[in-house]
C-alpha cells in the first residue's frame, strides 16, 4: 500500500503536476508550449505515443489536464526562452501569442533548485537542500489542487558520480544526511526531494537520478514510482532500431562508430568531457548489448554552436556477411533534440502518473522503450520495448523480455 | 496427411536436394560455393539465420546435408562463374580450389530449363514443358537418394503476369494446360513442375512463382510447403528495421525517397521497366503497410554496371516531429546482392526441409522475415517477423501478427 | 557601337530596371526580397558574388539602384507570395513588414505576359505578342526613368524546341514572323522581346531563350549584352567543384550517379519528363566536359511536394584508382534553392548592366560561372570560371580558357 | 650551381634511385609494387598525375627508370607485406608473382635506419647516425650507378618537435650536432642525411622533415631540391575542391566538422593524440587558409583496426546563404589510403628528379599541389595548385599565386 495515496479528490480534480527540474531549458519550454498547444488544439499530437492506439484508451491524464513549475538556477523567463526557440526553427512563431498564458502561469511556478555545487550552495546542507526542494514541489501541489505531482528531471547532464557507501541503503543515506554529509549528486538530491514530497519521478537525463539503491529503497517505502534514464531520441533511437536487424540475420557488426554534432545548451555542456563520459557511455552501451559482444569504434558527441537548437549524427557500421565479404550501413540523423525529447516528456509524465493511479512503486522497468538506458531491463530492441510498454498499458505483465531482476 | 511423404529412408539418408531454378547466376553459385565452404568448415556461418539459437537445435538438414542441382538456360559452367565472382571480391579466391569439387558435382545435376517465353519455346506445349521439369527434378532425386527436394526459384526477375481465369483455381489450370494452352508465366510453370514433382517450394524474387491461386491448391493437394516471396536482402531490409521506430514514436513520414544502383545481372534485368514494375512495387509497399498510409517519394533502380556484384542504395527520410517540426533520416547501404542472398537461400532451404519434415503443407506464413512481400502476412517489423519465425521454429503457433486469412 | 545606348543621363539616373519572365515565382519573389533588404541594410550580402573583391569596386549597380518588373501569367501577389516563403523558411518572417512597400512597388510592374503555348493565345500572332512584351518593357523603362533594363528569365522549365529553319539567321525570322508563324519557344520570344526593346537578356533557366543563331544575330544589331544559361545553384555547383580533382589527380570515374528531391514549383515542373529532359541534359553535361569522356550513370529529379521549397541532393562517385582500385566518393546537399539562386540573379542583373555600360553586346561568355550550361564556353571548372569573371570585372580579356568559338 | 650535380653519365644512365624512410610500410610497398606493374606494362597509369598531358613530355624519369631502396626498422619483408596488402584488395592478388622480383631486388636495399628514439638508439650520436644513414645511401647510388637519388619520407607520423635554437641555422645545427646534442626530430634526421649525400627530399607525412630553417640552408647549400608536407591523399584533397566553392560564391562556412576512420598501421599511430596532432592540425588548416577565417568544428581521427587498409571520412559543412538561410553540404569519401598516396609519391619522385636535372635547389613551392600543408605557399584551391604545377612543368614561373616568401 502506498504510503503516499493520490488524492481521493481525483473525480473532481484530475490535475497532474508536472515539476521539472531545469524547467526553463529547451525541452522544458518545448513542453511547456506543446503541452499548451495540444491542450488548445493548435497542434496535432505528431512524436505523442500516448495518443498510439495501444495507449490512448488508457487512464493516464490528458496534456490539458496537466500543470506546469519546477526548479531552475537560469533567470531568463519562459516567455524569452520560447521566442528564441521559435526563432530556431523548434517550432511556428504564430504559436507564442497562442501559449502566451500558458507560459506565464508556469513561469510562476518555477523556483530557483539547488545549486550544481553538491552541498547545495551557500553553507546549506543537502538534507537542508533537499527539504527546501520537497517543499517547494509540495506548496505547488497544494496551491494547485492536484491529484499528484510528477518530477521530471531535465537538468544538464552531470558527471558520474563517486561512489559512496551511503549510496547503498537508505538508513545509511539517512545517517549520512543528518550527518550533514553532502553525499548525493544534484540529480539524486532532486530524486530524493521528490520521493521525500511522496512524486513519482522520471529521469530523463543520463545523470545519477533515482539509480542509487537507497533510493529505490525510498520510492518503494514512499509508495511512488520512478523511470529511467536518459531520453532515446536520436541517434541511439535509431541504433536500437537498427542493430536487431544485425543480430537477427546473424550479420556480425565489426565496428560501430558515431559522431554527433549539436549547439544548443546539450552541446556545451557536453563539451565538459567528464558530463560526455555519461553520455557516451550509455550510447555505446545499447548496441552491444543487442549484439551481446563489444563492437569496435568511438562514439563522439561535438559541441558546434552554431547548429543551434539543431543535431546531426552520422554514424558508420562495418559489418560482416557471408564467405566474409564486409558491407557498410551508414545513417545521418539530422533533427531537432527539444522537439524529439518534449512529446516523450509529456508521454512520460502522463504514463508515469497513470502508474501511480494504478498503485505502481518503485522501478517501472516496461517504460525502457523511452531511454538510452532502460533501468530494470537489458531489453533494447524498439520493437519489444514498445510491445512491452503496450502490454504494460493494456493492464497485463510488464514482459521486459529479459528483466535484470530475473538473474 | 501428405500425398508425397518424405522418405522413410531418413534415418541413413538424410540428404536434401536443392534444386535451384537460375542455378548458374551469381546468387546460385554463391550459394552453392557457400554450402560447400559450411560443409568444409572452410568458413563461419555469419548469415545464416539457421545457426542462431532459436533455430540450430531443430532438425533441419545442415549445410553438409545438401545436395544441388537446378534448372539454367546460361552455359557458362559454375566454375567460371565462381572464378568471376571472387575476382569481384563475393568471397576470397582461396576458396575456390576448395570448393572445386562440389561445383563440378552441381554442374553435373544442371539440366537446361525453360526457355524465358512462356509456350516452352521449340513447340514444347508448357503441359510437356512442366511434365520435363518435374522430370528433371524426380531423376535428380532418385540418382541421390535424397529424402526430398526443395526447388528454389532465383531465376532473373519477370514482369507481372497477365491476370488468366486459369490462374483462379487448380480444375481451371489443369484444363487449360491439357488443352495445350500457355496459361503460366515461367516461375509459376516451374513452381507447377515442383508441386507435381512433389517438392517444395521457395520463391526468392518477386515473380509470381506460386501466387497463383491454382498453385496454392496444388500445394496443398500435393501435401508440399512453400514461402515467398522476393528475398529482402538490402535496402528493404533496412527500410523493415526503420520503418517501425517512426510508428511507435508515433513521428509521420512524409517522404520517403530511395535510389538503388546496382550492376550484375540483376541490374541489367531490371533496366528493363517491367521487370522493375514487380521490384519496386514490392519494395514501396513494405513502408506503407509497416506505416499504414501511402507515403510519397519514388524507389529508383539504375542499371550502374561498373557497380558489378556490388549495390549501394540511398533513403531520404522526411518526417514530421513534435509542433510540425520537419526532420530527415538518411541512410546508405553498400553490399554486396549475392553475398547477402546466398545465406538467407540455404535458410530458406533447410527451413522449408524442415517444414516438410514435420508434415506441413501449402503456404508457409510464419517465414515472412525473409521476404519484401511475406506471403499470408502483412507484418513486415522485422522484429517481430523474426520472433513468428522463432516462434514456429520452436514449434509453436506461426504467430505472425497480422495473418491476412485473419480478415 | 551600340544601337540602343545607355541613357546619357547616367549621371542624374543611374537606376537600372530587372525585367523578370516569371516575377512571381519562388526565385524572383527572393530577388525582389532580397534586394529591398540588402538595399536597406536589413541583410548582409552573403551570397552575392558581386559584393567579393574583384567585383565590388565595379561600376555595377548597387542593389539599391534596381528597379523590379516583369512578367507573370500567375495572379498570387507578391506580398502573399513572400509570406508563404516566409514560412517555409526561406527567410526570416520579420523581413515581411520592412520590405512590404519594396514588394508593392514591384508588384504594380508586374504584366500578363505570354500565354506558355507557343502562338501567344488568344489569336495573337508571335509578332504580335513580341510587340506587346517589347512594349511593356518600353514603358517600364520610361516610367521610372531608368538608364537601361535588364530581362531576366526565371520562367518555369520548357521542354527543348523543335528544330526551326527560321532559327537559324534573323532574317530568316523575321520573315517567318512577319508571315504570322509561331516559331519560337515562349522564351526565346521574351528574348526577341528584350532585344527589340534593346535591353540585356539573361537566361537563368535551362530553356531555349537566347540561344538560337537567329538571336545571337539580334542581340549584336542591338547592341546589347546576354548571358545564360541555367543557374548554377546546388547539385551541379558541388559537381563542377568536385569533377576537376578527379582529372587532375588522374583518377578515373566509372559512374557518377544523382537523385534529385525537390518540391515547389519547380519540383511539380520537372515532373513533366520533357521539361525534365532539358535539366537533367545540362545537368549530365558538365561532368562528361570537364572529365572529356562519357561517365556511366543516372541523374534523377523527383517531385516531392513535401520538400516544399528545400532541396536534396545525393551524389554517388564510383572511381577508379592506382592498380584498379575502386573507391566512391558521395555528397548530400540540402539547400533551398530560391535562396541560392537569388543572389545570382542580382550578381547577373548588375554584372550584364555593366557589361551594357561597357558597351559590350552579343554572348558574354565571361559569364559561365553562373551556368551549367555555360555558352560560348567549354570550361566548368568553377575556380578557372571565377578568375575568368574575375579578369573580365578587372576588364581584361575573358579568358575563359576554351572559348567554344575557338575551334 | 649546384654542390652535387647530377651524374654526367646520364645519357647512358638515366636510373634514379628512390629511397624510402619507412620502405616496408603500406605505401612504400605500394609504391614497389605499383613501379614494377606500370614498368611491366601490367598496369594502366590511373592516378599518375606525371602521366597527364602537362606533365608526360617532361624528361622526368619514367617508372621504369626508378631504383627501390631505403631505411626501415620493421623487419616483416616486402614480399609478405604486398601478399597482405593484396588479401586487403589493396590491389589484385594476380600482380604479386609477376613484381616477385621487383620487390626481393628492393628488399636487397633496405637498410635497418634510425631508431625512433632522437637519439639514435644505443649510445649513437645523431651525428654518427647520420653519417651511416648518407652512407647508406649514398652506396646504394654507388651500387647501383644512378644518376641521383631521391629521399622520399613515408614513417610514421611524429609528434610536433620542441623548438630548439638549433633549428634556426645552419651552423648552430652542425655545432649542436658536433657536440653531440640530439636536436633533430627523426624525419629531420633523414632530411639532414638525405641533404649531405647530395640528394633531393620529399616529405610525404606531416613530421617536421625538412621543415625546419637550418635544413633548407642545407638543402641550398647542397644545391637539391625538396618538397613537403603531408600527401593530400584524401579527406583533405576533397575539402580543398570544395572549399573554394564556398569562397568564390560568397557562401558563409559556419561549421566544417569531420571525421576519419581508418584502420592500417595509419590508424594505429594516429591513435596517439601527439602524433593526431600533427594531422589534425594540417587538416583544418587547408580549409581556414582558403576560406581566410577561423571555422567551426573538430577534425577526429579514429583507429578503427577492422577497417584494415581502407578509410572512410565524413564531412558536414553548415554554410549560411542569402538572407540568412542555412543549408549543408555532407560527403563520405571511401577510399583505399596506400593506393591513393602511392602513385602521388611516383609523381613526387619523378617530379623532384625532373627539378634536380633542371638544376633548381631549396624549396619547390609549385609543388603544394601534393601536400596538405604547401610549403612555401598559402595556395590550396586544387584547380590553381594543378595550374602552377603545369605552368612550372611547362619551365614557366612557378605561380603559386600566393608565396610565402612575397610578404
């Protein structure tokens, strides 16, 4: 039984929080304006997996039903940040007089987060911090009468953390907080704020997050669920798309390499080589794990400004075939990261609620189809991950296929 | 219950014929080279879908259990053939000393075939023509004592067929050819030919083979399976892999553009704008039943015969993402035709062997995965085409998804 | 000397009119954009050849010196018309507003025109229709005092024309027009036109226009200047770059194959096969001229609407190299092809006046830099096409290295 | 005049001598392999750019005429080398007996060399070691009776050298080296040999050779010529066809970014970044010197051992057109690195032989053509590069347009 029931207010009030961390980003304000425009009927729901057929009869809220805050440490308001989205190509200008309302009301409910330093700034410590972040999220829910409150994190990415032993458990997390100890990563830290506020909680960056052990003990204690991690939107997208098709005609891949091109905020943070090392990680960990062997040839993710809000990845696979004859496949991806990533954030947000409605906690490991790395799972295939969320929605077993729990 | 058993004998001959129609082209040889080099342990099996798990532990005849033989109107022995082929970098020279031997035994087994009009040429009624042909295969069993034979047919690619009231039932054909009438365009006299002969069947080109109604009943009388049609080797096969991942993110495709370039026969064959009419209108039609609407843009096949054995094949994806933003896939695929068909043809062998083996008969829908129109489906996912494919392997129902006698 | 000098109020008046044969289409709606914005400063003039060094200390008009006209059967206003390329991208939306007045203006000098089939319609004799086109120019040119015009044909594509006697000398067809036969193509009759009218005439599209002896012979009796034909702008522009490395290292091309997706109008023209014909001639041609041999290989324009104004190209090179080595080289272009040609379109209007204010008549074949069909020269390579621009600008001899008269 | 003039005896001895650094390397037995096929008729001269009209009436000496010796420190012999290099499809396996004896009569005259060490290896002095190495070679003209000897450097790339004030002239090197200091990087070493036993230089890699003052004081006071740096065999020789696009239509390059991927001994060594360093560095400089700014993006170099002997870059250039319209320009160039490099180093021997005989010494700047970094020149537009190289092969003025020595 979850020890953070949603409202038994939801008949008459089925408004769902959205609080994402990093709320005034790309992708945040890419959300914040789709959610606004499918709400209106200005947008067809183009990228919304929840609208599938396999989804859309489902209890999982709908965009109008859901309200926007969070945190951020960057002043530039939503409204700023939207018309230079606009003016990139993210989406028509005509669209910002539309949401204009919108935008303001989520403005409103966005507070300042945690600083990236990890004793929170500022002589405050992280169990100061992360009371200060649970209230926050709190105060929003209270304020707006909602059912529940998703945490969504969109922050730019961080790097590994160390390990720690107060990662373990959470009585040790516990002693180590009140300890004063500054212990968590600022993902986690946000994690453990929602948990704490009793949010679901989704991971949408290759950071830490909710992946510490003590931390999926909190979320099965709080009766909450949470997903994870790092959004599959691009190139990795469309390798987990691809390398099945190796693997099932038994062509041997000998060399996968990749290169990404990308401006925008992503891209400069990822110029940081130890936030990159998360992100290459993950990226390369997808096809071989498909493959089931280690493939050969680097992943490089370059920050070119001047792309913009734009990203370009080609990527070059060596493969062998029969009597040893070598072949190549190569794509080049050229999209638009906030406009792939903000649909999955809604598909998330609402998913992830519904899950809570249906008295889901802890990990949900049938919601890999939207990760890079689908915690809960080695299952990478496209095909199967979208089967098993399907099977997930329809109400049956969440089939992973090959769950890591099961070894 | 069959009407051609398999031998009884099986236990002290389990030896397979394969009997290939077009068996002096590039795909035959490589195949026959291939077989040779499996059973030799001169090579790995890298893409043969029959060595993977699902598939290595059920009784279908092994490489070394195949005996061939085939139907060609072409003199040049496979020798030469096979010289040829390695100097255009199919499969390493050193092979060929290796091999010599079982090419020289498969040369032995070709008999000249049908001549390309449909009358069976020289006066040859296509009653007297198909009573040879079966002849032909019977004699190439008897002389090797084979359990049974598999014809494939990887003869150059006709154009459609005129439609024929014979075509419509099996009485209605039988009448016409005993009447002298030239009903059935080349492939599906061969195909008649193997049904009478009590053979199975494979179709590896998107010739009308056994399309036809009348066939399907001769199939099925004669107690003999069959599959089909047009082996998805290249840029289908890639277009099957990608195809989903804009489905279940729900991303609409806009366009969809490709040119293939391609030398070798199969090039000169498909200068020819008939024959590539049945070429590209399977190879559109995937995309658009995977995705569910028509989508725009042409499929080129040039004639390039500088390219020789090799292909290259370009796709221009347009799609529309999130807020109507505007994105693009592309992909190029070089490989070589012969090298990826070669294997999937000595599956396709050994797996109908094996349906045969277990007493099936008539139109095998579960092995979809290996064409660009999956007879009795219309599921075209790769994904899931490889796990019906498994899934029958493991003698299970041929789940197939979408079976078309369903509707 | 020239039969229709310069206006000697050159001092007082040095504004030089741009006549446009199609004023409403995509190209010419980007010129008329393009110039009010550079005239303006509102742009910077990325793109424009006129503004590098050998050029910008010319005589040439400034874009603020041109005055836009021309004709169009077409009724969508100029205004609307930038708003829809506004929103496919073509330039920045708040351009709109600031250039309005510039589009009004040139939309009150905008005519009928001729009816695209080859008698004029409605009755009119070609004599007649000639007169009637003269004239408009005429009174465009004396309405806004301008020191002289020049027209400019960016109509859309026709297919090659018959053969004519009447082609071959003026006096030949000034007879043939006198009897009242209709024996030129709709463009080469606005280039009859702009002659009459004693004004410079470029052919920016691959068309007949100025090309015929008969011309040829008119233009110099006027005393007036032309250049053509077909702009340079994407596909051909990288294939006259890259096809000189080829030659000059010694490599030899086996195949040289292209696809070409483009939508807009001009996609939906060369769609017809025999306008096509006239493009994919020119486009074919360059190669084989610089490389001196013919090259294997398709070049294929399709329409695909969904590309509006946006264009892709892929190229495919199949080369040989040292000992029989083959390699390939292959490019992608995406460009939008208004805004590449727009920009040459002002470098040509206010290069040809200059030529005029030089007193220069009859082919300019300094001019092939432009052109992927450049006439009076054989040369494609596009740096020795600059330095030939360049050293004619200097008021050197054009040194267009193989001058086609030459032989 | 020259210190060492060529041999008298030439009329009756026109061999000259070839001597490699690194002679059992890819290239080098390439280049063995590739004299003794074009000497033997057995091969067409593709990618012999000495074999083009400008060049072929010359009095360079013939590949018949050249005599294969040099240095290496790898000891696997030519002849296993080119059995592995034609495996790979370097070139056809049928040539390896018929250049048998060609490539045992180069092995006889490889001499062990300097260790990489700058040192020399085993307590010998550079000085001493270059004393052995001009010994070296100066008893292989002797041997031999060669009219002269060309020195053509094929080692591995090394890491940029640390100045030292003894680069700067003659006699501060000769006295550092009289005093046993180790001042010269290897390939400086090879350079100083090669210039004291009277013999031209060719520098084919990005190391310092005889980039450095003192030796070119060297090389003028012995009265011999030499040319570097860096053959611009392939990525590079594409971007400056390329570039020069961008420039002379005024288009804005935002963003140049590319990536290597290459297997080979090639591969292996520029997998170490201080060696990367030296390539990196000469590839983005061509495209900055043509376009005369600073450009976007990164230039990466990746190891990709399975890709053995062959090598695949991607390019994405950004570019910005009228009104502020951005539009890209991607290639793959897929190309055999040993095959494309050893005709360019036949050229460079036989050309450098022609400018010995001609009596010219010191630097040869016409000869940028072949290099990525054109000593002596800032010229990297490939048309103008072939142009001056004819015009000083025709015996004109060498007119690189753009000398260093000029400013």
């Amino acid at each position: 039984m979850s020890a953070h029931p949603v409202s038994s207010a939801r008949a008459d009030s089925a408004k769902v929080g959205v609080w994402i961390v990093g709320a005034r980003g790309s992708v945040a304000t890419t959300v914040t304006v789709g959610a606004a425009a499918l709400a209106g009927g200005l947008a067809s729901p183009t990228g919304c997996v929840t609208e599938l057929p396999p989804f859309r009869d489902t209890e999982a809220p709908s965009p109008a039903e859901l309200v926007f805050g969070g945190h951020d440490m960057v002043g530039v308001p939503l409204t700023k940040r939207a018309a230079q989205l606009a003016e990139a190509g993210v989406f028509p200008g005509h669209l910002l007089g539309q949401v204009d309302d919108a935008l303001r009301a989520a403005e409103h409910e966005i507070r300042p987060g945690a600083a990236p330093q990890e004793d929170g700034g500022d002589g405050e410590s992280q169990a100061g911090t992360a009371a200060r972040l649970a209230s926050d999220i709190e105060e929003f829910r209270g304020r707006n009468g909602l059912e529940q409150v998703v945490v969504v994190n969109l922050a730019s990415t961080e790097a590994p953390p160390e390990p720690h032993p107060a990662h373990a458990s959470l009585p040790a997390l516990r002693a180590a907080l009140e300890a004063g100890e500054a212990v968590l990563p600022p993902s986690s830290l946000y994690a453990y704020a929602a948990f704490t506020a009793g949010c679901a909680y989704v991971n949408f960056t290759p950071s830490a997050g909710a992946s510490l052990p003590a931390l999926d003990e909190l979320a099965r204690e709080s009766g909450v669920p949470y997903a994870g991690r790092d959004g599959k939107t691009g190139e990795t997208l469309v390798k987990t798309a691809l390398a099945p098709m190796f693997l099932h005609r038994a062509l041997k891949v000998r060399a996968w390499s990749g290169t990404n091109l990308l401006g925008g905020g992503d891209g400069a943070t990822l110029a940081d080589p130890d936030a990159a090392r998360s992100k290459t990680e993950t990226k390369a960990r997808a096809v071989q794990e498909i493959l089931g062997h280690p493939v050969e040839g680097l992943v490089h993710i370059d920050n070119v400004p001047e792309m913009t809000e734009w990203k370009t990845a080609w990527d070059h696979v060596l493969f062998e075939g029969f009597l040893g004859n070598r072949m190549t496949l190569q794509f080049t991806w050229q999209g638009c990261d906030s406009a792939l990533a903000a649909p999955l954030v809604l598909d998330l947000a609402r998913l992830v609620a519904l899950a809570r409605r249906r008295g889901e906690s802890g990990l949900l490991p049938a919601f890999g189809f939207f990760f890079k790395e689908p915690m809960g799972s080695r299952e990478h295939d496209l095909t199967r991950q979208f089967d098993a969320l399907a099977s997930w929605a329809a109400g049956g077993v969440a089939a992973t296929g090959d769950a890591v729990g099961a070894e």
